[in-house]
C-alpha cells in the first residue's frame, strides 16, 4: 500500500511540474483536458503494472524455509496461529478515517446540488432547461443541469453569454472530469500538488467554454463583464464551479491571448518519456529497489516550486482632491483616473465610501495593460462647512494595498 501510494504521488507531482513547465500558457484547452485526465489515471494504475513479476518471483529472504504438503491434517501445527499478537497498523485507520471524513463531505456537496434543484424554478430558455433559484450565487451546470440565480436572470444579454458558456459545460459533460478529480483529491488527499493539479483542471475546464463564447461572439468585452458581474461577490454553493479572484484574472488573460501556434503540440509528446521512466521506477522497485518513504519525503520538500505571479500596478493620476468652495445642496463631484502599469488585467473588485452622503461609480469591466480607469465620488453638500471623505479602493490582487481617496471642500451658502 505505501509503495503504492508513494508511487502515484510521484507521479502526480512529475505531471504537475510539467503542466506548469511547459503547458500552462497554452490555447489548446481541450488536449490539455485530455492532458489532464490521462496524467490522473496513468498516476493511480502504473503501479499495478509490475505486481504480477512480485507475485511470480520468490524473494531471497524466503530461500531457506522449505514448504511441506502434508496430507494428515493432524500433523498441522495449531498454536502458532492463535499465539500470534493482533496488531493494529494505525497509519492506516489515520488514513482510512481521513478519506471517510472528505468522502462524507463530498458527499454533502453533491447532495446541496439537488437540494437547489428542488427549491428552484424550472423553465426553458432558448430550449435549454435552466433552474432558476432566489439564492444569490455564481452559476454553475452540473451534467445537463444548468442553474442560475435571480440577479443572473433578470439581464438578457449577460444570461444569454453565461447560458451558452454553460451549455459548453453541459455538452462536454466536465462534470465527469469535476467528480473523478474529486475522487483522487480523496484518496490522495495529503499530497499538495493533487490539490494544485485540481486547481488547473477546473481552470481549464472554464477556459474551454470561455474559448467557445469567444469564438461566438461579437463583443468579447461584454463577456467578460458578464463573468466579472456574475462571479464577483457571489458564493459558490457547489463543488461543480469553483471560482476566486485568482482564477477571474487567469480566465480573462487566456481570453486575451493569441491561439498558441500548433508547433507547440510537440510539448505534449514529454508526456511518454515521463510514463516510461515511472513504469521503469516501478519495475525497479518490485524487483529489490525498495523506495525508501522518509528519502522520497525528503525529496518532494527539497522541490520547491516557485510561482511565478505578476503583480498588478496600479498608478492614480490623483488621489486627494479640493474642491474648493461648493454651494449647499448641488452635488460636487471628484474624479479619479488611474493607469494599468503592469502586464495583468485590473479589476476593481470595491468601492465603498466613509458615509451615506457620497455616492461612488467606477470602471466595472477590466482594464488592461496600459488602459486608465476611473472611480467617481459625488458629495451631497447638505451641511455647510468643511468635509472631508474617504473612498477606499479594493481591486483583484491581495497583494496590492487598498487605495484611499479623499474628496474634501467646503459648502457654503448658496447665492
């Protein structure tokens, strides 16, 4: 069992280093799909692959005891096995009641699916049968159920983009790849990089819908309002879609990108070379290279893996605006322009004012490399004297400090 699970886990860390080495970057969503689902299934059988050669040849350690076929029963030695200490491999009822416990929980997930499906409203839009629910989250399909929540359905445009990036989701039946990868997630849950490569599937699973609104689409702009729109500040109530800020910002970059030239199919042919060293690793260890668990361990720590992240730059024009003297009663408004200094799409994910008196608009679709944005801010001028007001600024990157802007005059009488 160790040498199993030591063996998989190789394996998964292997196509995971790979995947971010050389695939990553790539247009070809589906192949790295296929990608994908070959490195899982390869990662839990390949170790089965030589175990028929352990069972056929006789250890060493066994070359001195001799077996004897006796045909009287009552020469068979019957204390040795009742003697013999019950012992309790407590490794392993650690792990068996870690996979019970995640296999319960996914269990629930699944579960709150069809809880949704009983309190939404089934319809037909455009002849999909879409489930309209009062709760307040990102839409999701799960195999030929599409689910949308009310906010979704009330804007034409933005449902019908987010009903044919679904229906992507729907045809290609990626539920299936959802609940496999879930399945090893489970069993090979101690292992990082399982849930690294869980990221990167689900990832690509929605750049293969983006890619197919993309290419049947006029305005790629109010698409990516759409997914902003439908995706920022909801809840994600089932396991099926699971989105972050993170995952936004890399969907919209692989939506800017160029198709990937075909030379670089050649990449994916690094996949044998990786297979056939791992059957070798294999064979090796069934036939006296034993595996030692502590070196591998110690080997996994050594490989760090190094993330690249592209910070996102933020510059304002201005951030601390006078109004000078504004007359009782006539809104003032500040406007506030900033410029994408970095290379990544900017989002501003919030804007929230210091009081209930100063009302606030803002650039909602991303802005890319090199584009300005700009956040509005209206003062009532209800009370006379002097004001100040902040405005804090939250975009797409916790990395990034909150912008605080400030709005500050005088109201006087109006003449």
């Amino acid at each position: 069992m160790i040498r199993y699970l030591v063996l998989s886990n190789i394996a998964i860390f292997l196509y995971y280093i790979l995947y971010k080495t050389l695939l990553q970057n790539d247009t070809f969503f589906s192949l790295k799909r296929l990608f994908f689902i070959s490195a899982l299934l390869f990662s839990m059988v390949f170790p089965f692959v030589w175990w028929a050669e352990l069972c056929i040849e006789t250890p060493d350690s066994f070359s001195n005891f001799s077996v004897l076929f006796l045909n009287n029963k009552a020469n068979l030695p019957t204390t040795g096995v009742q003697n013999l200490p019950t012992q309790i491999n407590w490794l392993s009822v650690l792990y068996s009641g870690c996979v019970g416990v995640l296999f319960l929980q996914f269990l629930v997930r699944l579960l709150s699916v069809f809880r949704i499906k009983r309190n939404a409203v089934k319809t037909t839009i455009n002849g999909q049968t879409v489930y309209i629910s009062s709760q307040k989250f990102t839409a999701f399909t799960f195999f030929s159920m599409i689910f949308i929540d009310e906010e979704t359905a009330e804007n034409e445009e933005t449902l019908s983009l987010i009903l044919r990036h679904e229906s992507v989701h729907q045809r290609q039946l990626h539920s299936l790849d959802t609940i496999f990868t879930e399945i090893v997630c489970i069993f090979f849950f101690f292992n990082p990089f399982i849930w690294l490569l869980k990221k990167e599937i689900m990832l690509n699973l929605e750049c293969i819908a983006d890619d197919f609104v993309k290419q049947h689409t006029s305005n790629l702009s109010a698409y990516q309002y759409a997914i902003v729109n439908t995706t920022t500040h909801k809840t994600n109530l089932s396991f099926i879609n699971q989105f972050n800020i993170s995952n936004l910002q890399k969907r919209i970059i692989m939506l800017n990108k160029t198709t990937t030239n075909k030379k670089g199919l050649i990449k994916y042919f690094s996949i044998v070379p990786i297979a056939v060293g791992l059957l070798l690793t294999s064979h090796l260890s069934v036939a006296g290279t034993t595996l030692n668990g502590s070196e591998v361990l110690s080997v996994l720590n050594d490989k760090q893996v190094e993330k690249k992240k592209e910070l996102l730059i933020l510059e304002w024009t201005k951030m601390d605006i006078d109004l000078g003297e504004v007359p009782q009663g006539v809104p003032a408004t500040a406007t506030y322009e900033f410029v994408n200094k970095g290379k990544t799409p900017i989002i501003i994910t919030n804007v929230k004012t210091s009081c209930g008196c100063t009302t606030k608009e803002y650039t909602k679709e991303p802005i890319p490399a090199g584009q300005k944005g700009i956040v509005k801010a209206t003062y009532n001028a209800k009370n006379l004297g002097k004001f100040t007001k902040t405005i804090t600024v939250t975009v797409n990157d916790k990395n990034i400090a909150k912008s605080q802007l400030r709005i500050r005059g005088i109201v006087v009488k109006k003449k």
